[in-house]
C-alpha cells in the first residue's frame, strides 16, 4: 500500500509538472506572436509615417510636354552694334538685315579720305562717310559687338531712322560728331540705355551691352 501511494503521488506531481510546462510553453508562444504582431503593427505606422513625411520635392516631376523651339524667337530682324581694331583708337558701327540672309548692311560715320581728313578732324568738322568703311566686314578686326533682335514692324521703323541718320550725317569731329555718338544714336532712338561717346569703340559697345543687361530683343514704344 505505501509503495502505491507513493507511486500516485510521483504520478501526481509529473502530471502537475507537465500540465505547468504545457502552460508556460503556451504563454511563451502567445507572447511571441503578440509581439511579432506588435512590432509588424510598429514598422508598418512607421513606414507609413515615413511616407507621409516624404517632401513633395522628392517626388518624380511631371514629364513636359512642351515641344522644343516653342519659345518665342528673337525676332527675324537685327542691328549688330560692334567695335573693331583701327589705326588710332578703333572704329564703331553697326550691322543690320534679316537674320536668315547673309547679306548685311553697314552703317557708321567716319572721315571720308586717309589719314589727313582724320588729323584735320580732331580740330575742325570734315566731309564724312557713313557706309562700309576698311575693316568693317573682317571678323579678325571684330573686338567687341552687341546684338538685339526685332520684329519687323520695329526693323522698318530702326532701318528707316538709321537711313536717316547716314544721310543727315555730312561731317564728322573726333569730338562732337564721331562713330561712337553715331550708333549712340541708333541704341538710343531703340530705347536702350546709351554711354557716354568720349570712350573707346571696344569700350563703349562693351558698356552699351552691359549698361542694358545683355538684353536681345528690343520692341519700341509707341511713341519712338
């Protein structure tokens, strides 16, 4: 009998032993899922945090569907203000025409004859030119230009008054009525902003470039 109640009590406490280990393996499993859940549930909240946070400069642009080229153009029409090398202090003037045609008109004022109308006019006003002079059409001369733009109700109007000028222009003076006050006048008659004449050709196209920002397309006022 004692070797029987014995052996039920040893049962007794296996059965006990096990039913408990079966438990505490049951919550440890619970416990497992629960925070494998818990933290699918965190990345998730954060992952969406993330998403929301996302700057909407990150995000790929819209493709464009502007064609290439439909910028507005410049303008079918020019007048080139340059400067090129000379045998004292250089020489302005200005080239005008179509931009899809190579010809080009030349326009500036200098003494008319060599080297004597020249000296004279440093002292006295002398017979002028106010075409094409030596140089003019050799880009190895070139040291300076600006270039503007028009349309060609503009391009009459600037054309016309350059015509104009040439032929209002019988004299020329190193210091009253030479190249730099010439195209001055064409610049100004445009609406741009115009340097003082007493500079070198180089010099003052540069500043005539620069005094007006570099802008390329001029549209006169109604009132020029």
């Amino acid at each position: 009998m004692l070797a029987g109640f014995t052996l039920a009590v040893l049962l007794q406490c296996e059965i006990q032993s096990a039913s408990a280990h079966e438990t505490d393996t049951r919550a440890g499993s619970e416990r497992f899922v629960s925070q494998k859940r818990e933290f699918h549930k965190r990345t998730a909240n954060a992952n969406a945090l993330v998403t929301s946070e996302v700057p909407i400069d990150s995000k790929p642009a819209p493709q464009s569907t502007r064609k290439p080229g439909s910028g507005s153009a410049k303008g079918p029409y020019y007048v080139d203000f340059r400067a090129r090398t000379a045998a004292s202090w250089g020489h302005a003037f200005v080239w005008f025409g179509k931009t899809s045609e190579r010809e080009v008109e030349v326009a500036g004022l200098t003494p008319a004859g060599d080297t004597v109308p020249y000296v004279l006019g440093h002292l006295i006003w002398v017979p002028s030119e106010t075409g094409a002079s030596y140089g003019d059409l050799d880009p190895q001369y070139l040291t300076a230009n600006y270039r503007v733009y028009l349309n060609e109700p503009d391009a009459k109007r600037v054309f016309a008054y350059i015509k104009k000028l040439q032929a209002s222009s019988p004299v020329w003076n190193a210091e009253t009525s030479n190249c730099t006050s010439f195209i001055g006048s064409i610049a100004d008659f445009m609406g741009l902003k115009v340097p003082l004449r007493w500079q070198r050709p180089e010099d003052y196209v540069n500043n005539l470039k620069a005094m007006n920002g570099g802008r390329q397309i001029v549209e006169l006022s109604s009132a020029q």
